[in-house]
C-alpha cells in the first residue's frame, strides 16, 4: 500500500501570534510537492510544526500518515512512524560522530533485538556516502561540526538515505548551495524516489525544481496555500514573482512575521 500523507487544517502559533491559519495539503508515496513563496509567509514554520518542534503551538488540524495522528506524538515517534526533516540550518552536535549518530537513529527505529549489524552499517553508510561525493572521513568526524553549508545539506541527505522515510520534508536543502552541490544533492532526493515515500520539499528558487521534477507546486501566502498547480506554476513564480498572485487573489499583505 503506498503511503498517505495529509495534513487537515493545520493551524500554529508562536507566543501566541497566529503563524498557520489552515493548511490544507495531501502527499501520496511517489509524489513530490513543492512549496514556494514570499519570505515571512510560514513556510519554514510549517516543516518545524510537523516536525514537533516545541517552539511552535499547533492550534488545530491533524497531520495523518498512514492512518496515525502525528500530532499525538512526540518528536522521536514521528521519526519512528516515518517523518523525516531535512533542515535549513542543521544543529552542529560536538563529541557524537557522524556514523555514531545515524547508527543509532537507524537502530532506534528498529525493534530490539533487531539493531543493524556494524558490518551492514558500515557497507550502506560507504556506498550513500560515495553517491553523495562525499569524503569517507565525514563519518567519524562529529555531527556537522566545522562543516561548511553545502557539507551540512549533503549530511542531510545522507540521513534521509540512511534512515529511508516515508515522509520528507525538506526545508530549503538548496540554500547556500553552488551548482555542483545542488545536483549531487537532487541526485540523492531523485534516487530515494518510490511509491512508498512522499516528499515535500520548501524552496524559494526554481533552480532546484529543474533537477528535482515536482508533481505539484504550491504557493503559500499569509499562513496558507493559497494557489496549487504543475511544474508550470514553478516558472510563472520565477519568471514573473508573487505580485501576480496576489492581484489575483487580491492579497494585499502576504506576511505573517515568520519565515
């Protein structure tokens, strides 16, 4: 059965300032949907609001995936049950090396007694680390710490490919990339792509897009999707900006104080 993700009137505060006002939005596995937008409009907020990040309260709405409630759990189960979050600026973690880090995420998904085995580890941890460009030292050095930006993103998806989600979402995994970085990085999301995982990726550029074909692209304005469609909507935006979608929905201000 492939994977259903929906998020159902989503609605999130930050110290008591309405951020989400209603999202509404439905990922099936093999899907990729595309949120782009204004700055200040909620977009990262949304990825940390699913994520479980405490910073935000959720107000309203449910996020189901695969008939379970997100929203009931904490942080550490959506990351079991599936929900993976590739951040726009991930945490540098000194004294836990890398390979120590994604062994034991990968294990505190598994049942015990079903750990992965070091060998096995290892040989999957080389090979997406070799797809990725990526210096084998990487792995026993500590979590993101010296890291540059684009070493940071890689790492990321390295996780991704490791951890193998149903669900990712991917906050503006292209920032602060150069071109080469961008398509070694749309190499590792297209090679995770099946009919058993979703993806959601925010971004505020086209260029991604070009390398990461999406199936929907949505635009999201004051809290809230306020228009959907192609690939298509994804160049109007770049080629033309937002002042044509808000005349058209007659938006005056598009910012809610957050990004």
């Amino acid at each position: 059965m492939a994977t259903q993700f929906k998020i159902d009137g989503l609605k999130a505060a930050i110290e008591g300032k309405d951020i989400l006002k209603g999202i509404n939005l439905e990922i099936k596995g093999g899907e990729v949907h595309a949120i782009m937008g204004p700055n200040g409009t909620g977009k990262s907020t949304l990825a940390s609001a699913l994520m479980g990040h405490p910073k935000y309260e959720v107000t309203d709405g449910e996020v189901i995936l695969d008939g379970e409630n997100l929203l009931e759990m904490g942080v550490d189960e959506r990351a079991r049950a599936g929900l993976f979050l590739g951040m726009q600026y991930p945490s540098e973690i000194s004294g836990v090396t890398n390979s120590d880090f994604l062994r034991s995420a990968i294990n505190a998904r598994r049942e015990e007694g079903k750990e992965i085995s070091l060998i096995k580890f290892i040989r999957q941890m080389e090979g997406k680390m070799k797809e990725l460009e990526m210096n084998p030292e990487f792995a026993h050095r500590y979590l993101n710490e010296g890291f540059s930006g684009g070493e940071k993103k890689r790492n990321e998806i390295l996780q991704m490919m490791m951890l193998d989600p149903k669900i990712v979402v991917l906050d503006e995994i292209d920032s602060g990339l150069d071109i080469d970085a961008l398509k070694i990085v749309a190499n590792g999301v297209n090679a995770m792509r099946s009919e058993d995982r979703g993806f959601l990726i925010i971004t505020h550029y086209q260029r991604l897009l070009n390398y990461i074909k999406p199936d929907f692209v949505h635009v999201m304005m004051q809290g809230r999707i306020v228009k959907s469609g192609g690939p298509e909507l994804a160049e109007r935006l770049e080629n033309e900006g937002y002042d044509w979608v808000k005349d058209e929905l007659g938006i005056v201000d598009e910012t809610v104080g957050q990004v």
